[in-house]
C-alpha cells in the first residue's frame, strides 16, 4: 500500500429511507488520500481502459440525463469517488440486477473523504459488486497509485482478477441468482411497488410478505395466502384432481394409478397406446414420459417417474398441443401453448452443438432465473432421441424438427406462444371450472386439445393437470406473442379496490421524550379501539403485552410489528442510532414527529453539532406520507426549521404558554390549520379555525398536577399526533387521563413509589436537558421540605470528557447525596475514567466530596442510594436497567429482613 492509496473506511446498508434518501442503497466511505488530487482527467488511458472493459458506461447518464453523460464526466474529470459509484452501478446491472441509481458526496471537514452511494437489488450481491468497483479501478490505475486497503470491510472478494470481466462478472450473477426473486416472484413483487403495497422478504426463497401489520396478505410465487390447502393437495395429487374434476363433467383423460411395472404394463394394455407415464405428484415435468408406445418403452418411463414418487400414473394420451391456461378467481387472464424443448436442423451441425447454440440465447438462464430455461442434456433427452433414432452427435437435416422432449415444461427447456386472445370461451369456461373445482384462487389448468380455438367438447381433449403453483413465466414473456401482465390480476385478487394494505404507522423521533410520548400515543390508540403494537427503549409490545424486551427503538423492532398479523396500529420509537444504521423500518410513515432537539450523542458517528443532529431527527419529517401529517414542537427552534422540508401536513405543538411557541401556532390556527397547546392549564385542540378543550393538565396522571413539565409536553405531542390521525377529542382525554406515572404504564419513565416514607422516582434521565427538567421536578416535589435527595447518575463512556463533567456538575447541584456509576459496557474506556470525570464536575459545582460515591455497577449504586435513605428523602434513580433496578426498590420496599440479601434476590430475577 503507497501513501496515495484508496482506503475503505466504513460501509452501512440502509434498507429504507436514511440520511441520503428515500430509497434503500449501500453507502461505501473511502478515504482518497493523494487520490484525491487525480481526478480521470489527470489519469492517462485510465477512462479508455475503463470503458473498454465496461461499455455500459457509455449508457449512462450522470448529471447530463442522457446517454454518453457519463463518459462526458470522464472527460472533463471526476473524482475517483463518484467512477466507483457509476461502476459498482454497471456492475449490477451487467449481473441481472437491473439498478439504475447512485450518487457520492464530499464528507463535510474531511478533505479526500467521500461517501459512495448506490442502490442495490440484494445486500450481498451490491456489497460484492461495491468491492469489485473499486478494485477494478484500483487495477487501472498508474502502479504508483495503486493498493486499496479495506476492502474486507465492505465483502469478501469475488473469483478472477479484477479486469477479469468474465469471472468476475459470472460469480456475481451467481450471487444475484442466490440471492434474488425468481421471474414469477419479481414480477408480482414489482405489481405490489408500483401499487405502493410495502413488500417484505421473510426468508431466503421467495415468502413475501405484502402489506403491513393486520393486512398484510403472504405470498410464495404464485401461491397465496388465500390458497387452499386442500386445493393444493388435490393438485399434487393428480390421480385425486382427476377424479374430482370428472365428477363434474370436466374431460380428463382415462388412467389408472399403479404401483409396479406389472400393473402398469395391465394398465396401458387396458387403455391402449400411446400412454403418459408420470409420478403422482411430481412438478415441473420430472418423471413424466409422453408417447411411450410399447413395453420396452413403459418400463423405462415406469422407472423414471418412479424415481420422482413410488405411485405412477398411466393414463391414455390426448392427441393435441399442450396448452397453460392461468386462472385467477373467476377469470382467465392468460393462454400459452406451450412448445416441448426442441432444435432445428441446418444439415451440418450436430444435435449438441444445436442444443449449445438454443441455449446460448440470452432470455436462457439456470432454473427460473430467466425467462426461457437452458435445455439440459441428461439421460431422460437422449433416452427420448434414442426413441427417435437420434443420439446428441446425430446431424438433422435441414429444416428438420428433432424434439428432445415429450412434455411441453418451460422448466426443461420448452418454450411458450401467446394464445390468450384466440381461447374458445366454453374451454376458458371449463378452466374457470377446474380451478373452483380444486378450491384454487390461482391456477394453472393443463388443457391438451388439438385447437385451443375450438370447444374441447367438440375436438377431443381434455384437462391432463392442476398446478396450484403455476409459473407466470410463459405469460410474462412468451416466445412470440403478446406477453401478459399476469402480475396485476393476482396482487388485485389480494388487495381488491378499497381494501388498504398498511396500518397506521406513527413515527416518534427527538432527544428527549419519545418513550413516553409513544407509550401515551399507544394508550390513546387502543381506547380507540385499535390493537396497538409499540417499540420503546424498553421492548416491543402488543397492547399490554410485551413480546420483546430491551432497547427497541431501531428498525429491526419496528419491522417485528409491521410483520405481526394482529398489530392495527404501530407507534414506533425511532432513535438516531438505528436511523444512521440501518435508515427507517418504513417507507413513509401516517404521522411523524419530531419532539425536539438538545445535546445528546454528539462526537459520535460524524454527529458533531446539533444542526447535525437536527439533520438526522428531520429523517422522520421528510419520510411522511403526502396525505399525513407531520408534528413539530413550536418551542423548539430547530423543529420549527425542519417545516420547511417536512412531508404531510404540519401540526404544531407545545407544552408551555411561551410567546416563541405560541407564535407559529397562531399564525397556523388563523389559517385554519392543525395545533395542540396548552393554555390555562388545559390542553387545547386548534382545527378548521376553531378551539376545542382535550383535557385539563390536573386531570392527566403523569404530569403530576403539571408539576412534571416534560410529561405535559409528551402528553400534548400524542395529542397532537392522535388528532392528527382523526382521533376525536373524547378518545384524546380517555386515554391520557388512563396513564399513570407508575411502572406499570410507564416503566423507567418517571416511575414513581414510596416506601418506608421516602419517595422514589425511576427515571432514564441520561442528559443534560432531560437532568434539567427532572431537576425542576425535584424542586417542587421537595417543596419547603428539608427532605434530602439522593440521585444515582451514570452516562455512557463514549459520550465526550466535557458531557461528562458537564452531568457532573448538574447533578452535583441537583442532589445533596450523589452516587455516580459506569456501565459494564464502558464504550472504549478504562474502568474509574468516566465516574472521575463526572465527579470532577461534581466538585467544580459544590458538592462535599464525602457526599459523593463512585460505582462499579448500577446495582451497587442504587443500593448504596436506598441504603442511605431516610424517610422524608428523595431517591433518584437513573438506570440503564430499568427492570432490574425497579425489582430491586420493590425488594427494599417488601419490608424488614437483610436488606443485602434482599437487594441480591432482586438483581437476579
């Protein structure tokens, strides 16, 4: 590695909207170095090198929006940043990925830093193909310049050499096929995006989910969720669906089921030849054997459909073309006659060669990767040209037709014509017939007739097959017809017109306030009588259940309710970390808010000044829905700032009387706008130019008789964002009034007990402006008392030296008795380092050294505050473990007894 080398420095994988978009995309962070003085201007050769390697590139637009942009950027000079972008984009799409969309950024203060943005159709095939973008261009650089370092950090490489655009470019599009949709799956997926259905990827194969919480609808491949199973067992079993099909008149050829070649050789003797051998409940033309003509032939094909099942179906063959006809609920949406796997001879090429040049069409791929499947040479093809007097080295003459197999399967290399507009309507009839019969929503009905044009009653014919999973491949791109846009009619069968397929989703963000604010919003929601799931720093919960515990304000969390089948309504914390992660679990949410915005986390993750932080909170204003609404806090200078970019509606809100709030809100409320405030000691309700009252201060439990100022603004921000939503007035109070400063509503979050005549307040304050507010709390909670208050205090290690002595310093002034903690998790510090700080502000603020104690663990801290207790004291307790510490008060508050052990009892469960 040279001093100019290219260094990776992070990467992330945003699967929602994040920091830079709307649109999930990988973002690769590179140190340029002396690189950065190379723009491809100052590169001899390297943009020719590049574009004869890559001729795509010439396709791409860039800022010019039409073709040849790109390369017009390669000539006036860009920075090696955005060509990786532009090459990790080709890429992709050389490998079948079909991405489009990129852009890179200049890091703001780190001069040769840049941020490389792209979209990706799957993570691991993007992250590869990130990593093989820049050690392409790494490989064409001068020698001097070349040896990118951290690659590792983004994927492991991919075979070949870097210009090796062969290998490299095979083993992507192994990754893309790994990884992606197959065609039937991607086209109805796509059907669900472009009707902006949310769509979900529950495993590695093809379960998608579509829609959210309560009404979502599940999908794999072509079946539903609305399939029937004993409609897809009937299918399997063809001897079954045969049998249920003829019961009610539909033509189905004669057969029988047997289990040796002795009962097949009776059966086909029985029916007379030519005859079908096939396994009962194979799929995709495995086992099946058409035109088998004699005893020889029988037992060969016995012995090949037995291989797929141990029970066989003989069955008299129809004379005709093999034809698909897809059903879906009462209609037929698309017929394709389907073509067994053949080759045309020239009079000089072989068999194989003519099978290698078949299969060297493009629309081929492995499996269902492509639109047409590759044809394989195996035993069962040249048993059938052995029955033609063919082998693979045979030469046909010109214009000959060599067919390689009896059944018409795209899945063993047959091929697909249009036959949707020129189907008899009693044969559609008799499909639409079949399906309903089988108890199917979507099917494929095999018709075997000699004129799809003509009544099957008339010609001869009948149904050979039910498929309760058909593909969608022969209609979505046939061989010569019209393709059919099959797609739409199924997504329209699961989510017909007026059904929606999202539940609400309520977004809380801001530095202080959201656990409680999203924990009244939920209560209000479900005295409205919606089955509420919510995510908070303290589990995920459904109604008053709760499925997970821990912190549960990031994405994965908010994903376990949009895909929980009872959830109506979500209300989701929604902290920085997991927005500068991973971006948002959601699209756009129905009502966003942003509570406010105050030092907190900065110095981490280039989150530096609170106009950075206002950058990441204003994530959730700008992913509203158009038709939502998005609530701000009028008192907060920099959520007031975030109206002008925000998505929806504004709805203002505030918990004070203060003129800078109410200002916006006046204006607003004059033009007829959305606002909460509270005035008077009420909360009001400003709509349509009118003024409406919630609910008194005094009447809402955990604002304490307004006394706890935060928990008045929390209460008028879930006001807001219920009135937003069309919540009445009357379900507003309903559900505040219900909400009770106690563990049980509100755990960690200003709960209170008392015991032993001193009262205890557990409380997650853990920076400055939450401290700021609990202290004013304690101030008229200790009234003209001479009550001491004794606090615990602990913030985590990797908050900067001058926050920590900072929350010294207000703590020291808050508490007469302090007891600082660290974290097990000290964040990358040595052990005693933070609690030295913080008491060092301790100090500096006043407090008596000896009224000061140092914790290795928030168990022996808060215990230590119990223990020095007396009635009439205050204690305060900051925890990172919100359930153990309050078992442990509950334990000191159980009585007399050996309060060590007692204490222990507790930290243990």
């Amino acid at each position: 590695m040279t001093s100019a080398s290219l260094r990776v420095l992070e990467r992330s994988v945003y699967a929602g909207p994040n920091l830079y978009g709307r649109r999930p995309m990988i973002r690769i962070r590179v140190d340029l170095g002396m690189l950065d003085r190379y723009p491809s201007d100052r590169l001899p050769g390297f943009a020719d090198a590049l574009q004869s390697l890559l001729p795509g590139l010439a396709d791409h637009g860039c800022s010019y929006g039409e073709a040849g942009g790109f390369l017009r950027r390669l000539a006036e000079g860009t920075w090696l940043g955005h060509i990786i972008e532009h090459v990790a984009i080709e890429l992709q799409t050389r490998a079948g990925a079909g991405v489009t969309r990129g852009k890179t950024r200049r890091v703001r203060g780190k001069p040769g830093h840049y941020d490389i943005l792209y979209c990706y159709a799957d993570a691991p095939s993007g992250l590869a193909a990130g990593r093989a973008a820049i050690e392409l261009v790494d490989a064409l650089l001068p020698p001097a310049l070349r040896g990118a370092a951290g690659l590792d950090r983004i994927a492991p490489a991919l075979d070949g050499s870097p210009t090796d655009m062969a290998t490299r470019l095979s083993a992507l599009r192994t990754l893309v096929r790994k990884n992606g949709l197959g065609p039937s799956t991607a086209a109805l997926v796509a059907e669900a995006r472009r009707r902006h259905i949310p769509v979900f990827r529950l495993d590695k194969a093809s379960l998608i989910q579509l829609g959210t919480g309560h009404r979502q609808r599940r999908i794999r491949a072509s079946v539903t969720g609305a399939t029937s199973l004993i409609g897809a067992e009937l299918a399997a079993n063809k001897q079954a669906a045969k049998e249920m099909l003829a019961s009610i008149g539909i033509p189905v050829p004669s057969g029988e089921l047997v289990r040796t070649i002795s009962e097949a050789e009776r059966a086909a003797a029985k029916l007379g030849w030519p005859v079908v051998v096939k396994p009962l409940d194979g799929n995709q033309g495995r086992g099946v054997t058409t035109g088998v003509a004699d005893g020889a032939g029988l037992r060969d094909a016995f012995a090949r459909a037995q291989a797929v099942a141990p029970r066989v179906i003989v069955e008299r063959q129809l004379s005709g073309a093999d034809h698909r006809i897809l059903v879906v609920g009462k209609d037929v949406v698309a017929v394709a006659e389907r073509v067994a796997a053949h080759v045309t001879g020239d009079g000089r090429t072989s068999i194989a060669a003519l099978i290698e040049a078949v299969n060297n069409d493009p629309r081929r791929g492995v499996g269902h990767e492509g639109v047409l499947t590759r044809i394989r040479v195996d035993a069962a093809l040249e048993a059938f040209l052995a029955e033609a007097n063919h082998t693979l080295a045979s030469v046909p003459a010109v214009g000959e037709t060599v067919m390689l197999r009896g059944a018409a399967n795209l899945s063993t290399g047959g091929s697909a014509i249009d036959r949707t507009d020129t189907i008899h309507p009693e044969n559609a009839a008799i499909a639409i017939d079949a399906a309903a019969a089988l108890g199917l929503d979507v099917a494929g009905i095999d018709m075997i007739v000699p004129d799809i044009a003509r009544s099957v009653r008339t010609t001869g014919g009948g149904i050979v097959e039910v498929n309760a999973a058909p593909g969608l491949r022969m209609h979505l791109a046939p061989s010569e017809g019209t393709a059919r846009d099959v797609a739409r009619p199924i997504i329209a069968s699961l989510f017909p017109k007026g059904r929606k397929s999202r539940i609400p989703v309520f977004a809380v963000t801001g530095t202080n306030g959201k656990t409680t604010t999203v924990r009244m919003l939920a209560r209000i929601l479900e005295r409205h009588g919606l089955t509420t799931g919510f995510t908070c720093t303290s589990g995920v919960y459904v109604g008053e259940t709760r499925s997970a515990a821990g912190d549960a304000s990031g994405p994965k969390s908010a994903r376990m309710l949009l895909h929980h089948p009872r959830v109506e309504a979500a209300v989701l914390e929604t902290a920085r970390g997991g927005m500068l992660r991973e971006g948002l679990a959601f699209d756009a949410c129905d009502v966003g808010a942003v509570l406010n915005v105050t030092p907190d986390h900065l110095g981490l993750k280039d989150i530096d000044t609170l106009a950075d932080l206002a950058r990441v909170k204003a994530i959730v204003a700008r992913n509203v829905k158009k038709s939502g609404a998005c609530v701000l806090n009028a008192a907060d200078p920099l959520t007031v700032r975030m109206a002008r970019r925000a998505r929806g509606r504004i709805v203002w809100f505030t918990g004070g009387a203060a003129e800078d709030a109410l200002a916006p809100i006046e204006a607003h409320r004059a033009s007829g706008g959305l606002a909460v405030s509270c005035e008077g000691g009420t909360l009001m309700l400003h709509r349509g130019g009118e003024t409406l009252s919630i609910i008194s201060i005094a009447a809402i439990p955990a604002t304490l008789n307004g006394a706890a100022l935060f928990n008045v603004e929390n209460a008028a921000a879930a006001a807001a964002m219920a009135a937003a939503y069309g919540i009445a007035p009357g379900a507003i109070a309903a559900g505040l009034a219900s909400f009770r400063p106690s563990f049980e509503d509100s755990p960690g979050r200003l709960s209170l007990t008392e015991a032993h005549g001193v009262r205890i307040v557990v409380d997650y304050a853990h920076n400055r402006a939450a401290l700021t507010a609990l202290a004013d709390l304690l101030q008229s909670m200790r009234g003209d008392s001479a009550a001491r208050v004794i606090g615990m205090i602990g913030i985590p290690g990797d908050r900067r030296d001058c926050d920590l002595v900072d929350i010294g310093a207000l703590s020291g002034r808050m508490f007469d008795v302090l007891m600082l903690r660290e974290n097990v998790d000290l964040r990358g510090r040595p052990p005693g380092e933070a609690n030295a700080l913080m008491r060092k502000g301790a100090l500096e603020a006043g407090l008596d050294a000896d009224a000061i104690g140092l914790h290795d663990g928030e168990f022996d801290a808060a215990s230590a505050c119990l223990a020095a207790a007396r009635p009439g004291d205050i204690v305060v307790l900051t925890p990172t473990d919100v359930d153990g510490i309050w078992r442990l008060v509950e334990a000191w508050a159980a009585g007399p007894g050996p309060l060590d052990a007692r204490l222990r009892q507790a930290a243990h469960g």
